[in-house]
C-alpha cells in the first residue's frame, strides 16, 4: 500500500480514480470517531505577509495552512454573491472555508464518492449557501454558462482525462467566468497542461509555481499530520497515509522538496 501511494501520480489515469475513491471511504472510516478531518490538501505558506489579514476562527486555526492553499486559489476573485462550483470538494474543508469567509450566493462541492459527498452534507450541513452533489468532473451534470467561478484543487491529478475536464469548465462557466486551479505537475508535463488549457479556451490571467510554499507548509504541519494518523489510522498503515499526507520525510515530500514535481497555481478566464 505504501508504494502504491508513493507512485500514486505515475499510475494508470484509469488506475487512480478507483484508487482515490477507495482512499477516500478508508479516510471516512478511520475518521469516522471525531468526523475532524476535512482536509486532505498539502497545504501553503508564506513568509512574506501575504496571509497577515487572514484571521481565522479558533476552530479554523488547526487547518490554517491547507486553508491559506484556498485563499491562494481564490486571492484573484471576489467570490461575493457570486455563484461558485467546487470540483473534486473532497471532505469539504476548501468549500466551507471560501463560503464562511468570502459569502458567495451560492457555493455547490462536486465529488465522485457518494460516501464523501454524505459526510460533506452532514459535517457541513450548517453552512449557508453550501451544498455537495455526486458527480464526474469530465460530464459536469449542469448547464452551460452556470457559474461564475469554478474552483479545483489539488484534484484534476486523478482524472482519466483531463482535457475533457477542462472543457466542461469551460462549458459551465459564463462568458466572464474565472477558473482557479492548483495542482501538482511534474516539469515535463507542464508544456502539455498548458496546451491542454488554451485549447479548451482559457486565457492565463496569472500563473505561479508555489512548490517552495507548498513545501514550507509541510514542514510546518508534519508534527499535527503525523498526530493525526496517528490517532486515527491503525498502525499497519501509518507510513502509507505519511506517502498521502506529504509529510516531512516521506517519498511524497522528497518529490516537492528535490523539485522532481512542481506545484502550480493558474487563475484562469474564459
């Protein structure tokens, strides 16, 4: 399980989805206790002051840097009385954050594993203007010309095809509409995403490589990842949810760390 996760990026595209929906029922049931985690990204952080204004809630401040991933993903869109689209929302963590904080009209989360989307629902039933649905990121189930701004983090890594991805964002945004996504790329597969973006029509507003933030964040949060597991992972496991969690000293880590996978973050305009 351990290499599996270690080369989760190198596998099959039809290998990963399966494999990240199993992932994801596993992390339900190990956290199923507590119901705490609700984020699974690596995180960013700063040391230049871009967060100074960011003053979190007291039960926000555990999840401070995978939240500031959020906040760098949005800094570009005022997300007010807007309507906003989450693909891949994961345990909810990101859309909860944007919709507390930043008040869109309306915030939908999109994920393929029903068991996810019946946690999202329930752990954050009390957030207005947020909801969770089932769905495929390549067959978007809305119409043309929907939302204002789509988000994606940390997420498009696990489709089997992601230029179809691209284009049903493009599809479902309006005329005006922002896409705002990060993920992880290796360096040879940067020319190839970027391709794969201007040709289903988006236009860079700005795009950044935040490997060094991601980093940093990591080596920051490794203890409060490490205690995570291990309170809620049996121990056979540990060292495979170290690969998952990017903690300091996993293969995962050594990747960022030794820039053999960069990690990008676009805003996007259709």
């Amino acid at each position: 399980m351990n290499k599996i996760v270690e080369k989760y990026v190198e596998l099959p595209k039809p290998i990963r989805r399966p494999l990240w929906k199993l992932w994801h029922k596993m992390i339900t049931k190990f956290d199923k206790k507590t119901a705490t985690t609700v984020f699974m990204n690596y995180g960013y952080a700063s040391d230049n002051g871009e967060f100074k204004n960011l003053v979190l809630k007291p039960e926000d401040e555990d999840d401070r840097y995978s939240i500031q991933l959020y906040h760098h993903v949005a800094r570009n869109f005022d997300l007010k009385d807007r309507d906003i689209l989450e693909v891949g929302s994961g345990r909810g963590g990101g859309a909860s954050f944007l919709t507390r904080y930043f008040k869109p009209k309306s915030y939908t989360g999109l994920d393929i594993g029903k068991t996810t989307i019946a946690f999202c629902n329930d752990k954050h039933s009390n957030v207005e203007g947020l909801k969770f649905i089932t769905g495929n990121a390549e067959e978007l189930p809305f119409e043309n010309g929907k939302f204002d701004a789509v988000v994606n983090v940390e997420s498009a890594r696990c489709y089997g095809n992601i230029p179809r991805f691209f284009g049903e964002v493009f599809r479902v945004l309006k005329d005006d509409g922002k896409f705002l996504f990060t993920d992880m790329i290796k360096p040879e597969d940067l020319e190839g995403i970027n391709n794969q973006l201007a040709e289903a029509g988006f236009k860079v507003v700005e795009k950044k490589n935040i490997r060094e933030n991601v980093v940093r964040a990591l080596k920051i949060d490794t203890a409060y990842r490490k205690d995570n597991i291990h309170r809620k992972a049996p121990k056979f496991l540990h060292k495979s949810f170290y690969q998952f969690a990017g903690v300091e000293g996993s293969e995962r880590f050594d990747a960022f760390d030794k820039n053999r996978i960069d990690y990008w973050s676009y805003t996007l305009s259709k």
